[in-house]
C-alpha cells in the first residue's frame, strides 16, 4: 500500500510557525513520526510540502496511478482552494483531510473547508496526531474496501 501525504502553504516553518495553536515539532520530525508508523502498518509513504497551490494540484494530479490514497493538510488553501477541491475529485483517489490545530475552534474563515466535502473525512486538533489518525484512517478505509 502507498499513500502520499501532502503538506501546504507554511507547514515548512511548524516549529518556530506560531508554536501555542501547531506545536513545536517541525515538519520533518513529524514526518520521521509518520515513517515510524507507516512502517508498524507496512505502508509506503511519501512526504511532500509545497507553498503553492498549482504544484499542489499537480502532486493530486500525478498520484493517480502511482498511490492507493492521500492524506493531505491543505493548511490556508484549506479555505479557499477549488483548484485542489477539484484536482481530488478529478483522481478518484480516498483522501483524508487532516490539521494540526482544531479550525472550528478558531476564526469563523477557518470552519469553512472547500475540501472537506470531497475527502473520506476530516481530522482536525490532534497536533502531530493528527497524522498519525489520518494514517490509521485511510490504511482501515483501504483494507475495508480492498483497494
Ligand atoms: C492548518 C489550519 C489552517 O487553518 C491554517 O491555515 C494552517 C494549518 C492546521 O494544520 O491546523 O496553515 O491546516
């Protein structure tokens, strides 16, 4: 099984990136974290980040054929991105959203996820955690339906 997981804008800065609401681990400890578990489950995983938008898109684009799903913290782009709510759609692959902080406790822009509503679920206010369910998630999903 191969799963990529995908990290946007600013999620490169976690662990100096306003540490009381996302943590102190940087992006690449929990990435280390991740491999740890997906390695327990024997899962392939791949870890990339991106600040842009359109090399998002393309990372969704390009994952079809090649991995069995996605877990994707689409961090800002969360609330505003019908490019990648539409790169989703267009691969037919299981997606599960996940964040760091807990979006429906904060502002009123960060409840609304264009994603969301495309993806299997949504895992949000676990820290680094988060991933980790977002793993467990999509790993169960794609054993219950055989893919
Ligand atoms: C985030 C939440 C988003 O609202 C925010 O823009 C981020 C990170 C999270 O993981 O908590 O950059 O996706």
């Amino acid at each position: 099984m191969k799963i990529l997981v995908l990290n946007g804008p600013n999620l490169n800065l976690l662990g100096t990136r306003e540490p009381d609401k996302y943590g102190s681990d940087t992006l690449n400890s929990i990435e280390k974290f991740l491999y740890r578990e997906a390695k327990n489950l024997n899962v392939e995983i791949a870890f990339e980040q991106s600040n842009i938008e359109g090399e998002l898109v393309t990372k969704i684009q390009q994952a079809k054929g090649v991995y069995d799903g996605i877990i994707i913290n689409p961090a800002a782009y969360t609330h505003t991105s019908i490019a990648i709510r539409d790169a989703i759609l267009a691969v037919e692959l299981p997606v599960v959203e996940i964040h760091i902080s807990n979006i429906h406790k904060r502002e009123e822009f960060r409840h609304i996820s264009m994603t969301a509503p495309v993806c299997i679920g949504q895992i949000t206010g676990f820290g680094k955690n988060s991933y980790k369910l977002g793993l467990i998630a999509l790993y169960d999903y794609l054993i219950q339906y055989n893919v």
